[in-house]
C-alpha cells in the first residue's frame, strides 16, 4: 500500500501522541521527576536535566550519569557504564523494528526510531502495532514517543523545581510505577499460550534466581529461561498443530 499523505501521517501522529498522553506518557513522566532531583543535588542546572531525557532517554541511565558525577567517577568509566546498562536495549529495538520497516527507509530513520525506543515505548507498541496497517506504524509509533518524551521533559523539569518538596515515600512510590504498568501492559498485550508461559514463568522463576543468583543477574537469568521455555513450548504447540 502507498504512504499515507501529509495530512494522514499527521493524523496519525496526534492520535498516537493522544493515546500516550492519556496514560502511558504520565508512567513514565512521574517516574522520571528523580532525575531532575538528583541533577539538582549534584549541582547541574535544569536544562541538563531535560536535555539529558531527551537525548539519553533511559531513567536508570540518567540516574547512573549523575549519580557517577557526583562520586567524582571518570568520564570514561561513566560513559562504559551507561553504555553497559543501555545494552537491554539492543534485543528491544532488534525485536520492535521489524514492525516499523518500510520498503525504501534509510538508515538514518531507523536510527531515529530506534532511539525512541524503550520499555513504555516498546510494550505499548507491541500491544498496538501489529494491528495496524504497516504504512501507519511509523506515525503514530513517532507520535507516541514523543509524546513520552515530552511528558518526560516536563516532568525532570518539574521533578528539578520541587526538589525536597516531594515527601521520599511518594518518590519511591513513583519509581514503582513504570514497572507495574510495563507488567499490566504486557499481561493486556497476551496474545497466545507463549505468552502466558513466559510471562508466568519469569514471575515464578525470578524469586528462585535472586536467591540462587543475585549480583543483578537474577531478572536475566528467569527472563532467559522463562522465555527459552516459551518459545520451546510454542514451537511444540505449532509443530503438534502441523502434524493433527
């Protein structure tokens, strides 16, 4: 099918900024107020703080920069961490962009929407896309994300001015909330019985890999054996399927 025209790519972009705004964009946006905070309390004025949502775009990497800039941390050592704790992103992005490749984009738009690309973006989109015409993915998808990075913005701003303001209980609350709806989204995007198996299996095998594990690999170790499990049993489910 032809690309849509100027008018109905726009469309397409508001409905997508609109659909983030109504939720998924305040998620995410709430959690992120901590950022302007720190970067208030190791001396940073406000616009690092924005800028630093805007071209990093990854709250435990912005954390991890400011925090290492206040231990006095190398630059070389903070930029091979953030690099580190950013891998998570490369399987993301390898999965996702499949679902916005067109026939005749460049690089360089794939590149531009890969950086967009993270947990709130990446769950909503898997949830939407893939019921949409392939030609009005790229809009809305860029329609979406920016709206999550101007909530965002507004938020590290906001999060820089209130500053001690904030009771530390509700802050720890509010970091909580990006993962609680990154779970409720994918348990609303489930769409066959791999899904469940590797949902299921992650929440059962994660208290099993802290213990026997921690370090921080406990959340990969269950993601990769959950999901190894799941893909066996749908590959086992479709090939029983093949052969009735």
């Amino acid at each position: 099918m032809s690309a849509p025209t100027r008018n109905a790519w726009l469309r397409l972009a508001f409905r997508g900024f609109c659909d983030a705004v109504m939720l998924p964009a305040w998620v995410v946006g709430l959690s992120l107020m901590g950022v302007g905070t720190l970067a208030r309390d190791v001396g940073y004025p406000v616009e690092a703080a924005v800028l630093s949502t805007i071209l990093v775009w990854a709250g435990p990497s912005q954390v991890l920069f400011f925090a290492s800039v206040a231990a006095g941390a190398a630059w070389s050592a903070i930029a091979l961490a953030i690099g580190f704790a950013s891998l998570r992103f490369l399987p993301m992005t390898v999965a996702l962009l499949p679902l916005l490749r067109r026939p005749g984009q460049g690089i360089g738009t794939q590149l531009l929407l890969a950086h967009y690309v993270a947990v709130t973006a990446w769950v909503e989109s898997f949830r939407r896309l893939p019921t949409m015409p392939p030609e009005e993915r790229v809009p809305y998808f860029l329609g979406f994300a920016n709206a999550l990075i101007v909530v965002s913005s507004f938020t590290t701003f906001a999060g820089f001015h209130l500053a001690g303001v904030v009771p530390a209980p509700v802050a720890a609350g509010l970091l909580c909330l990006t993962p609680i709806f990154f779970l409720s989204s994918m348990v609303a995007g489930i769409r066959g019985l791999g899904d469940t198996v590797a949902i299921g299996l992650g929440l059962a095998l994660a208290p099993v890999a802290s213990w026997a594990i921690g370090g921080g690999f406990d959340l990969i170790a269950s993601g990769i054996a959950g999901g190894s499990i799941a893909f066996l049993v749908q590959r086992w489910r479709k090939a029983r399927k093949a052969g009735a």
